[in-house]
C-alpha cells in the first residue's frame, strides 16, 4: 500500500511529487493532504492560488485523496498527528510505504517528522520528496530587515528530555530570511556555531543564490570582522547532504562532551533543514533545540513554477 502525506500552500510545486508519481503510472493508495491556516500578504493573491492547488490537488488524486487541517507550528502536536495517521494506516495494511512530501511542510514539522521517523525507524519503508521550483524568490523584494514577526518559540526537541546545559552551539541553514535568522539567533546567544551556506543545483549564478547572499550579508560581515566569536561558516552544494550530516555529527559530539545545547536555526532549503535535524537527533537528542521565529505573513511571491522532484530516504 502506497500512500502519500504532503502539505498544499499557495505554491505551486505543491502537488509536484503527486504528479510525478502519476507521470510514472505508480498507484496512489491514500493521499493526505495538510493545509495550514497561515496568513498571506497580499491575502487575495496567496487565498487564489492557495485554492488553485486544492482543486488540482482533488483532481490528481480523485477519491483517494483527503486534506486535513493542522496547526502550522505545534512540534509535540504534529508528532501525535503523525503517530495517529502511521498506527491507523498499520492497523489496516501489514504492508505500507510512505512516501512523505517535505516540500510545502513548515520547516517546523520537518523537523518533527525527523524525531518521529527516528523513533519509528523499523516501523515501514519510508521515501521522502522535495519539489524545487522554477524560480525561488524574487531579489527585489528580499531586503533585509522587512520581515515581521509574532514571538520566536525556543522548542526543546526531545520530548523525553529535562536535561541540563552549559552552553550553547548553534547550527544554522542559511536561505532567503535573513532577518528572520537574525532574531532566531539573537534569542539564543551562542557560544559557537556552525553556519551552513547552500549552493542551489542549478548553474550559477543563481536567482536563488543571489537572494540568500544579499539577505545574509549581515551574517557573513559578523563573522569576518570578528562580531559572532566561534562562528565558522562552510558553503555545501544542495546535493551533498552526506557532507551535512557529517559535519552536523561531528559538531553534536562535540557539543555533547561540553555539555553544550544544540539549537537549530533551520533557514534553507528542506532537505538540508530535514538532515541537520535528523542527523543531531539521532546523536544529541536530549539536547537539542529549535529557535523559530513566526512569522506574521508568507510573501506568495516566495516561489514560483515546478521544476522537478528530488527523492531520498531519510536515513542517509
């Protein structure tokens, strides 16, 4: 039984795995569908092509398809939803492949999901999904500091954990909200850091690569002149999540003998944000956290068209 979870939003490459597998003549079994109450700015043209994907959505997937509604940002709530969904699905079927889409999730339940599939990891085959667009954000309307923000959640991963702290080592995805990973680190005051910079897969030089260097710039200069004392910044290609994990592992050891926290600040693109947080769960649970600014309102103009779908297992 084959059965797909993924998210529908205002962009387009929503629906691009559901209509990949169709392309390739693979039977979808059930298809789950997350849509998420978030405010859109200018509200009219996010609520239009939100509504634009549920009906392509319903006409992909016909009867087998059902779009519930969840909460954007609750970890603990998304972990019980999944758990819910998994043991329904087994009570049914002795034979389940999951294949989750991450790319229209919040980069919240991408990390949720990372701690449920760790605990769950002899449970059934799992396959994840990431969409790239066409065109991922738009240079003119990225400028740092226009962003506006509700209140920042500090989430402590491990739902188990009580566990105390010394410090703290920050692990950063850089993308294109730079001001929104600026208030995430400022809530958190690190005694160090990992800075990851993403090279997109496509040629450069590259629209999205354009975007994520102007909104980090502010960053970049911190580290070079000194401001961000133990920040080391590395540049990996999109492709090479091995390399992430890596030196995501190396780096969670680390911490672990100083007793230090792990907070992710998870900017970038999914994939990279899905393995950092995998990768540090699976050797520093207890100790692993999340600053996460909530945002107001998404921009519609976040991204554009359907490129292509990139499949990988989450246990790399």
């Amino acid at each position: 039984m084959l059965v797909w979870i993924g998210a529908i939003s205002f962009e387009s490459r929503c629906n691009g795995s559901i209509e990949a597998l169709l392309n390739e003549n693979i039977h979808l079994h059930r298809v789950i569908a997350f849509d998420y109450a978030t405010n859109i700015s200018p509200r009219s043209q996010g609520e239009e092509s939100r509504a634009i994907n549920r009906n392509q959505f319903e006409n992909l997937v016909k009867d087998k398809g059902e779009i519930q509604i969840v909460h954007p940002y609750r970890y603990a709530e998304f972990i019980g939803k999944l758990e819910t969904l998994s043991t329904e699905l087994e009570n049914a079927h002795s034979l389940i492949h999951l294949i989750v889409d991450i790319t229209c999730l919040t980069k919240i339940h991408t990390i949720a999901l990372a701690y449920w599939l760790i605990n769950r990891r002899e449970s059934f085959p799992v396959t994840l999904a990431y969409s790239q667009p066409e065109h991922y954000g738009n240079p003119s309307r990225n400028i740092w500091g226009k962003g506006k923000w509700l209140s920042t959640l500090l989430v402590r991963l491990d739902l188990d954990s009580t566990d105390p702290f010394d410090s703290t080592t920050l692990i950063a995805i850089l993308g294109h909200e730079g001001d929104r990973l600026r208030l995430a680190i400022n809530e958190v005051e690190a005694n160090r850091a990992l800075v990851i910079k993403v090279l997109p897969l496509e040629p450069m030089p590259s629209r999205l690569a354009t975007v994520s260097d102007i909104q980090n710039a502010w960053l970049f200069f911190e580290i070079q002149n000194g401001i961000r004392q133990g920040f080391t910044l590395k540049t990996l290609n999109l492709a090479n999540l091995d390399s992430l994990m890596h030196l995501v592992q190396d780096v969670c050891r680390n911490a672990k003998k100083k007793t230090s926290r792990i907070v992710l600040c998870p900017f970038g693109p999914k994939p990279f944000v899905f393995a950092s947080a995998f990768s540090s769960l699976s050797i520093y649970s207890e100790n692993t956290w999340l600053s996460y600014p909530i945002p107001t309102s998404y921009d519609p103009e976040y991204s554009s068209g359907y490129k292509q779908t990139t499949w990988f297992s989450p246990f790399i």
